[in-house]
C-alpha cells in the first residue's frame, strides 16, 4: 500500500476566497481545510484515482468543501446530507463557482437525505466517492486536555472566552433526521458501514473511496479512527489503496496547547497533528 506525508496543504486563505462566510447561515462545525481538499484533488488526478470529467460522490457533503474543488477541476458531483442548511448553503457555493466560471462546469445534484439509505437511482455508477465523516460524538467524551477543561467552563456557564471554532464544536451538527454526527461507539461504527456500503454500490469497478479523519484522544489514550475506518470499509468489501497523513492539522490555538500539554506529560503518542487521507479501491472482477 502507498503511503506518504503531506506537508504544508493547509490554507485559510483558499476558504476565504471561495467559501466567504453567508451571514444568515451559521457556520458548519465541521468543514474540511480548502488547501487539503485541493491536494486531495490534484494529488488523486496524478495518482489516476479520476480524472477531469469524472462522476464524484460526496455522502456527508456538509456545505461542500470537496464538491467545489472537484467541480472547479471539471468534475460532475453527486452529493448527500441531510441537513437543509448544509445543502442549501452547498447550492449557494456551487452557483457562485458557476457564476464566477466563464465556461460551463458539470453538473451537481444535493439528495437531502441519510446516506444510509439507498441512494438517487438516476445517478450514473461513480467513477469515486469523497468525504469525511462524522466522527467527533463517537469518541469525544473525556479528553483530559485543557481542551475538555475549556468545555467544562463552558458548560458550567463561567464564560471563559473561546474562540468561534471552540463554540461551533459544542454546539455540534444541527439537528437532521440521520444525523450521524450524534451517535458514539458501536452505533457510530455500525452506521458508517452503512455509508461504505452505499459509497461500494454506488462505485464503479475498480473505482476509489477517499475518507478523511483525524485520530483523537479519549481518556489519555488514542482513539485510530484510521484504523477503524479500514477495518470497517474492508468488511464491506474496499480494499486499502494508500495511506497520507496531511502533517500540520492542529491549527487552532486550542489544538496547539492542547497537543503541547501531552508533550509536556512526556506522551508525544497522544499528540495529534495530522489528518488521515484514506484511499480505497473497490476491486474489478476481471
Ligand atoms: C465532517 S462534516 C463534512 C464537511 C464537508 N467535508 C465540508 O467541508 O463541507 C460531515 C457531514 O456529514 C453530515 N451527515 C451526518 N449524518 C449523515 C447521514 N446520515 N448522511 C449523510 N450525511 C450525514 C453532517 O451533517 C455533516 O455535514
């Protein structure tokens, strides 16, 4: 299996200018970095995974960070999340990258739903599937942090101040019939599969499934969503293609201290400062 590590990807400034904040939509709690889901796309084209024209699927949308890249880069998207905020503040993207695109991109189609369910049937076998999924209800309880300690004050009303990023976590996904994002544990794992089952139907032979995630510390230990991510994609029949770590993802100052704060205890293994880039292949039968 390819691996590799991924320096210097991250980039506010590319969100900013292609994703301006909508002042009557609050922000997603959960959005992917612009210069990751560019290297994402321009790292898949060398590596063949699709090409320009390519049919993309993107369960669990959100307001569509990988969609807009990969429409810029001349792809058709095919997009799920259930909720109609997210998708309506997709649509608005998508249209402004239309307006401000002198030829005409492919098409985007949002299905307001669960990705668990059966997805459209009128969509077309995906050439790959792109994402990152929820994952942060499933392991958040009990981080020892400094981090937990800033949720903590919160919660108790003290008003310690926080950083917008701090206050969007705590409020989490807005509330949406499926909503993954508020199941933990085993319910979490068993509905994702869910999500890789579909992804692996929709996919066309030998076509690719790229997740995102990004490990995480519960009760001082390491929680590898990397590693339950392909265990449970492999059961549904994805076979591990490459493996990237995108170095530099603790951005925030609360990330930062929090990852100092283990280094200082001497556990340089619970510092977490990268996301993972999994990439699977759906096998041909040939
Ligand atoms: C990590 S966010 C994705 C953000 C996206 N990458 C972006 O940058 O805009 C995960 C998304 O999955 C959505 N989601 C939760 N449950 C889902 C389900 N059953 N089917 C599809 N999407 C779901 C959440 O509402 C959330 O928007």
């Amino acid at each position: 299996m390819l691996t590799d590590d991924w320096f210097d990807v991250y980039s506010r400034a590319e969100r900013k200018a292609m994703m301006p904040r909508l002042d009557a939509y609050p922000v997603h709690p959960a959005k992917m970095d612009m210069g990751l889901a560019r290297t994402i796309f321009e790292k898949g084209l060398e590596m063949r995974l699709w090409d320009h024209g390519n049919a993309i699927g993107n369960p669990m949308a959100g307001d569509g960070t990988e969609a807009l890249i990969f429409r810029r880069g001349g792809c058709a998207i095919y997009a799920v999340e259930p909720v109609p905020l997210y998708a309506a503040r997709f649509g608005i993207y998508q249209q402004r990258l239309q307006d401000a695109t002198p030829f005409k991109l492919h098409t985007w189609q949002m299905h307001l739903g669960d990705a668990r369910e059966p997805w459209p049937k009128t969509w077309p076998a995906l050439d790959a599937v792109v994402f990152s999924p929820t994952y942060e209800a499933a392991v958040k309880a009990g981080d020892e942090g400094p981090y937990a300690k800033g949720l903590d004050h919160l919660r108790a009303g003290e008003g310690v101040p926080v950083a917008e990023s701090l206050r969007t976590r705590i409020t989490g996904y807005d509330e949406a019939p499926g909503q993954i994002g508020f199941l933990k544990g085993q319910d979490w794992k068993d509905a994702m599969k869910l999500v890789y089952q579909r992804s692996y139907e929709h996919t066309a032979e030998g076509g690719f499934m790229v997740t995102v995630t990004k490990n995480v510390r519960r009760n001082s230990t390491l929680v590898k969503i990397d590693a339950i991510v392909t265990e449970d994609a492999g059961a549904v029949g994805w076979q591990p293609y490459a493996h990237f770590r995108a170095l530099g993802a603790a951005r925030s100052l609360f990330a930062r201290t929090n990852n100092q704060h283990y280094l200082d205890r001497g556990q340089p293994e619970l510092v977490v400062n990268h996301e993972d880039i999994l990439v699977f292949q759906k096998p041909s039968q040939l």
